[in-house]
C-alpha cells in the first residue's frame, strides 16, 4: 500500500514554489540574459518569500524566511538536472515537470498513482502556458 509521505502545507508549498520559480528562472535567463536574470530572479525569489511568509507565518516570517530560501534552493538543485522538455518521441517520463508531478503524488499520499501524477504534471503546464512570461518578460515571439 503506498500512502506516500503525508507532509506539512509548509513543505507541500515550499515545492511547488520552487518549481515555479524554477521555471520563471529558465525563461527569464533565455529572455534577459544571465546579468539581468539574476538581479531579476533575486528580487522574485525575495519578494516571493517575503509576500508568502508574511502570509503564513506572520508573527515568525523573519524566523522563517532563512529556511524557506534553503528550501527553494534543495528544490531548485534537484529539479535543475531534469529537462524541461522531453526529447524527441520520448514521453513525460524524466523531465521536471514529471518529477515534480510524482514528488507531490507522493507528498499527497498517491505515491506512484499514474493519473494522479499525469493531473498534477499538466495543471502546472497549463499554469506555465497561462503566465505567458515571454510577453511579461519584453519577448514578444
């Protein structure tokens, strides 16, 4: 019987947070360059944590805000080696979003439950689709 984890919200938000600002982070380096994706991506990444502490945590967010930024950090080194896109005539199977999409089936208690994996993987790329960062980021193509 495979239940899964069963975590926190805290930790549950700390991945997905990581994955979208892992994403925002790709598509902001292909748009803006490396100099100003990082000054880009480190008043995000600051924001972003500073907006959902205060949220959650408010009467310890700055207690909280050191370990939510090493959270996004593990997050962001261990989906940097999956790619984005799978390769050519290949599934889901191994690219971030597939990971990512079987890390929170597991978070949830649906360890190794394909449809549960598969919802998971296509509403984050539809969040993706939506956000349109090209056109947010000056990339008009």
């Amino acid at each position: 019987d495979d239940k899964g984890e069963f975590v926190s919200l805290g930790e549950l938000f700390s991945e997905i947070a990581g994955v979208y600002l892992l994403f925002v982070d790709q598509v902001a380096f292909s748009i803006l360059g490396d100099k100003n994706r990082n000054i880009f991506m480190d008043f995000l990444e600051e924001e972003f944590t500073t907006l959902a502490l205060q949220e959650n945590y408010k009467e310890n967010a700055d207690m909280m805000h050191d370990a939510f930024i090493s959270d996004l950090m593990k997050c962001f080194y261990i989906y940097a080696k999956y790619p984005f896109y799978p390769k050519e005539d290949k599934g889901l199977k191994g690219t971030m979003l597939w990971e990512f999409a079987k890390k929170i089936s597991k978070m949830i208690g649906r360890e190794n439950d394909i449809i549960s994996i598969f919802i998971i993987e296509h509403m984050v790329m539809s969040d993706f689709v939506c956000l349109q960062l090209g056109k947010l980021l000056g990339n008009n193509k």
